[in-house]
C-alpha cells in the first residue's frame, strides 16, 4: 500500500511503502568537591560519546540523570559525528510527542565511511551504549535507529545477518527494552528483505521508510530522493509511530 507519491514505508511487519566519571575517591569530601566542579560537569556532558537529555521530568523508577526514554541514532555515510540529518528532527519530533517525559538521544560513535564497513564497529557501539545505560538506567525506554549506512548499523544490532560487516547485536534479555526501531534509506532493501521479515524479534515494532527513487534503499536512480527524509514528513511519521509504541 503506498503513502503519498514520495515515500515508500515499511511499518510493523507490513509494507506501507514511504554515565559519566564515577568520580570514586578516597576522600567523600574530595569527591563531592569534584563532581561539583566546572571541569566534572563538562566531564559528566561528554564522557558518554554525545548522549543528550531534553524533555520533562524523570520518571520516579530511574536515578537522576535516567532519560525516560532514549532515542540511540546512527547518522549515514559521509556525516560527521552527531545525530545528522535525520536523527536530530526526530529527536526532537520524538521529545515534542513525548511532552512531560524526559527525552534523551544519543549518536552513535563510528565513522560513517563511504566503503560501508563501519557499520558494524557502529552496531558495536550503537549495542554497548544500550547495556550501559539499560544497567544505570533500569525504566528506561529506547527508540533506536538509524539513515542510510546508519540503518545498516541497526540492522547489524537487532541481529540481521549479512547487513554489514561484523558487530555486536543488542542481547535477547534487552530487546524488550527495545520500544521502537525507525529507519531511513535502509541498504537492506536492496536486498528485497524487511526488517520483519529478516528479524523477528523486532518486526512489531519497527518502520522503514524508503523513498521512491532511492538507490541505497530501493535501487532507484534518484539521489536526491536519499536526502529528501529531513523535509518530506517521514520523520514525523517515525516519531509518532515510536511515540505509539512506547504509550
């Protein structure tokens, strides 16, 4: 079933087609001093590789700092570090549905090159952030995802073999503190596979999104149409689909 004329999607097993220094010491005193520092607070910002917060207040279950939910994005090739294009509009579509809960995001640190084979040390990365905070943070919720090479990163951490080069996948006690997973100019088509149809586990609660003429994703010829999801609705359309999977 096809959405607009732009956008082909892939929703919930169907086509639609469109922590910080610890800061130990021997000292209590010390210590406190520390954390209370100019310097620690930078150190407590940066320390997780460009996790933000944004939103409401926590939730009563999770320690200070805990994100109720947590968007985890992996940028496509070519980007520089960060959430890119895609990832930060949904952050805040997703921070702007989840009014009243805090928000977080984090952008997955790897290297975005152009010969593709970082996707797997980003799933590695993209997986391990998740453990961390998963232990940190017992109630929170996460959102992840990804564009272009970055959804070859998530393929690769939600366990699809053969998506990318190799790399740790999110372990099956965790999956179910997995809400939503949101994908963009997926490589995986191009293999004529979905998500639902390549992972199971994830099927229910993940969308693709691949626009028509998109090579990465549907083999069109079209470049643009791989660099149209920031303006075309579908990022909106990603934040309220995650945005009913985590109500």
């Amino acid at each position: 079933m096809l959405i607009g004329i732009s956008a082909a999607v892939v929703a919930a097993g169907a086509v639609v087609t469109p922590q910080a220094f610890a800061g130990t010491s021997g000292n209590g005193t010390t210590a406190a001093a520390e954390r209370g520092s100019f310097l620690q607070r930078l150190r407590d910002r940066f320390s997780s590789g460009g996790a933000q917060t944004g939103g409401g207040n926590a939730g009563g279950g999770n320690a200070a700092g805990c994100s109720d939910v947590e968007l985890v994005f992996a940028r496509g090739t070519g980007e520089p570090q960060g959430l890119g294009i895609v990832g930060r509009p949904l952050a805040q579509a997703l921070a702007a549905g989840l009014d009243g809960q805090k928000v977080g995001s984090f952008a997955v640190v790897y290297d975005a090159a152009s010969n593709q084979r970082s996707a797997g040390p980003g799933a590695t990365n993209m997986t391990e952030h998740i453990e961390s905070v998963a232990q940190s943070c017992p109630e929170t919720q996460f959102v992840i995802g990804g564009y272009s090479q970055g959804a070859s990163v998530t393929d690769i951490a939600i366990g699809i073999r053969g998506a990318g080069t190799a790399g740790k996948a999110i372990p099956a006690a965790l999956r179910e503190r997995v809400a939503a997973v949101v994908v963009y100019g997926n490589p995986l088509g191009l293999r004529r596979q979905t998500i639902a149809q390549a992972s199971p586990d994830f099927a229910g609660k993940a969308i693709e999104f691949c626009n028509n003429g998109d090579p990465v994703c549907g083999g069109g010829n079209t470049f643009s149409a791989h660099l149209a999801y920031p303006r075309n609705g579908t990022v909106q359309r990603g934040a309220d689909f995650a945005v009913g999977k985590l109500g």
